[in-house]
C-alpha cells in the first residue's frame, strides 16, 4: 500500500474492528480484527501482565483476548484525533470507558500507534495518559 489514503482507510478500518471488537456487543468481533493483524506483528503494551515487547499474532491474539475479557460488558471508544506520517504510521487519540470484570469504572485517556503493511497492522503500541 503506497497510496496515503489506501494504508490511512486501511488503519481506520482496524480502529472501527477494534472498538468493535472491545465493545462485546459484536458477534466475532474479536476474529474480525485479529483478521486485519498481520502474522508478524511485533507489539507494545506499557502495564501490567503484558507490559513489554512482543512478536507474533498468536500472543497479540492471547492478550487482545485477555483485554476484551476484562471488560465483559465492552468499552466505549470516543476518538479525538487521527494522526498519521504520511507513509504507514497512524495514531488513534481516544478515550475509552467501562466497567471493568471485577465492576470498577474504567476510563483512560489512550493512544493506540499502528504500523501498517500491506493492509494490515504489523506494528501495535498502546499508551495511556
């Protein structure tokens, strides 16, 4: 994907299958956006059981799992900004809410960084902040 706007539509599409996904109201949700990860995807995530460097969809699979589980009745994303490099990076600033397994409220302020490959993501890096 070398066209701009081809890999940004192609970003956005993963955001809208991962809200989706985390909002647990969507049949096979979880499988429609793992479907747009690439196999060799390398990941961050900065807490928790997860927090460090990762290689492989199978362990992007393992913790997106994880994370949609913690929240049984789903997240609400409300995206502020999109921001991209002009070549295959894109930003998704948002904030999320819900209540959290164990019934806690849940909100964050989050920044989800993709790189993006022939259509798929095969670069992850969550924030909160």
């Amino acid at each position: 994907m070398n066209d701009k706007a081809e890999f940004i539509t192609a970003a956005r599409r993963a955001f809208d299958l991962q809200a989706r996904a985390m909002s647990a109201q969507v049949e096979n949700g979880i499988a429609d956006f793992l479907a747009v990860i690439h196999p060799d995807i390398i990941w961050r995530f900065p807490i928790g059981r997860y927090a460090g460097t990762h290689e492989g969809k199978a362990s992007f699979e393992e913790f997106f799992t994880f994370a949609c589980n913690h929240y049984p009745a789903g997240l609400t994303f409300y995206l502020d900004r999109v921001l991209s490099d002009g070549e295959k990076n894109v930003a998704f600033e948002f904030h999320d809410e819900g209540i959290t397994k164990d019934g806690g409220d849940y909100k964050a302020n989050v920044t989800i960084y993709y790189t993006m490959q022939d259509g798929l993501v095969i670069g992850y890096r969550e924030y909160f902040g």
